[in-house]
C-alpha cells in the first residue's frame, strides 16, 4: 500500500473530502487527488505536514509512518 493510499484510507476514514484536506494543507485538490492516485508522493513543508497530521487525527510518527513508504512513484 503506497502513501497516497494510505492518506486516502485515513482521510475517508474520517469522512473527510479531497478539498477538506487541500484547503487545510494549503494545496488543490487535484493535488491530494494525485496522491491518492499515486501519480506524485507529498512533499510538505512542516507547517503543512502538522496541518495534515491536525486534518488526519494522527500523530507525526504515523503521518511519517504513512508517507515513508518506499514508493518508486514520482516526487509532486
């Protein structure tokens, strides 16, 4: 399981739309939307990563958890 599947898992799990999670990050949802799709990996900044991390309901260690992945998907 890649890391955009995984952040779609815990997005979907707390009913939350690719949008809700764009506009708490600062990105378009067409961006989130590539993540889940696995055409890039994310790349945030740490005011984003805490923003995804606030958004999610996860601790840093799983959002790391969950991005880590070694993926051989293309970097957004």
């Amino acid at each position: 399981m890649g890391s955009g599947e995984k952040i779609m898992n815990l997005r979907k799990h707390l009913n939350l739309t690719q949008r809700q999670v764009a506009n708490a990050i600062g990105v378009t949802d067409q961006t989130v939307s590539n993540w889940e799709q696995g055409i890039y990996k994310p790349r945030l900044t740490p005011a984003q990563t805490l923003a995804l991390c606030q958004i999610l309901n996860c601790s840093l260690e799983e959002l790391v958890a969950v991005t880590s992945d070694h993926d051989s998907t293309a970097i957004s």
